[in-house]
C-alpha cells in the first residue's frame, strides 16, 4: 500500500512545489489548514502519526468489500456445519418434517441423484448444500427447466424461455451455469424458435454436473449425515 505523510509536504515546500499564484501546494487533506511553517515544524512522530494511504477510492473500496467478503465467507463456512435443527432446509415446519421423515427414506437418498431429486426433503437438504457451496444456480437452473417443459400455453412459451436464458444460459447471466461453448450457442439458437425441448441438452449437462460432482459431497456432508443422525436419534 502506497503512504504519504506530512513530510512529503513539508519536503514539497523545500523543492519549491507550488499550486496556482505560487502559493506551495499541498494535496495531503490531514495537513490543509496548517503553513507549511507549522508542517516543517511537525516532529518526526507526528509526522508518522499523519501517515495514510493514498491509495484511489475505487482501490480503498475493493479492499473493504474482499475484507467483507472473506468474513461472510468464514461465516458461511461456519454455519455450514451447524444444521442440527434444520430449520433452514426443511420446508413446511421443520419439525414436523423431521417428524414424517424417516431414517429409510433418508439413507434411500444415497441410491441415486435421482431419488434425491424426486424427494420433497431430499431436494430441499441438497439445495441448502449447494448454497454453501455457492453453486445453487445448477440446482435453479434445472428446476426451472422442469417447470418449463409443463407449459402448455404456447403464448408463455417464448417469455419463459427468454427468462430462463437470460438468467442462466447468456454469457455474464446473474446466475449463470458451468457450461461448454458448443451447448451454449446450440442453446442459443433454440431460442429462435422455442420449444419444450430447447433446453435439453443444457439441462443434461448441468445435471450430469451435480450427480458427478455436488451429490458425493453432498452425501459426505454434514448437512446429510446430520439429518440421518436426528432420524436414528428419533426412533431410538
């Protein structure tokens, strides 16, 4: 981090830097207000103690947000290995659910992606999951692609798909998916005659993407063995 002190003003006012009428210039805020005879005067102490940074704004304000973003991120890493009440996965009421839940059902989550899918709370714990992962967007993603293949109304056909695209598919999409180039433009070219079937290939992919990659954390997780923990706990 680059620093400058009084002492560069009062170094300013011996090397004859001057601002307009050739008065001696001095752009360092702590020190405006006071000659540069006082400057000159300051001791070697308190000319440190007016030390601060001149780093621009926009610099100042990027390292306060990553300062920001590395305690959300602590936090967040934190709480995601605190589910024990469940209050934040579960839909309906927590309790009950935990309640109708059982412990076959839950383990039978390890079965296949799909089976996780296909179920009310399984579907629910994953995606609290990937919300600590910072990967929801997959999850949302083909969600929204099964809600699209129930339209029946060809009128609301084409607004949905745009939506959908411009939300996950388009380069620079708010919660854009991971991927390729070629599924993409293919995608893209879809959308100039929507159908139930344009997003697809797009679904297939992300979809593959989270039973290779997200479901074994998943099941390796906390989140998952905690659940399973509470409806053992439950029956004993």
């Amino acid at each position: 981090m680059r620093e400058r002190s009084a002492l560069s003003c009062a170094a300013a006012a011996a090397w004859g830097e001057v601002g307009r009428g050739g008065v001696p210039k001095c752009d360092f805020h702590p020190c405006r207000g006071l000659s540069l005879k006082k400057i000159a005067l300051l001791s070697p102490q308190s000319l440190s103690d007016h030390a601060v940074s001149t780093d621009p704004p926009a610099e100042r304000t990027g390292q306060r947000q990553n300062r920001g973003m590395r305690t959300r991120l602590g936090c967040l890493s934190h709480k995601s290995d605190s589910y024990n009440d469940f209050t934040a996965i579960l839909p309906d009421k927590p309790n009950r659910a935990l309640k109708r839940l059982s412990t076959e059902e839950a383990t039978r989550w390890a079965d296949s992606f799909d089976v996780l899918l296909s179920h009310k709370y399984g579907l629910a714990a994953f995606r609290a999951f990937l919300k600590t992962e910072f990967s929801e967007e997959n999850l949302e993603f083909w969600l929204a692609c099964e809600d699209f293949k129930k339209t029946r109304s060809a009128a609301k056909l084409a607004s949905k798909a745009q939506r959908i695209f411009e939300e996950f598919i388009d380069v620079q999409a708010p919660r854009e998916v991971n991927i390729d180039f070629q599924t993409r433009e293919l995608t893209r070219r879809n959308m100039q005659e929507p159908s139930l079937s344009c997003f697809d290939q797009a679904q297939g992919k992300v979809h593959s993407l989270m039973e290779k990659d997200s479901y074994p954390r998943f099941l390796r997780s906390k989140i998952y063995t905690d659940l399973l923990s509470q409806t053992q706990r439950r029956l004993s």
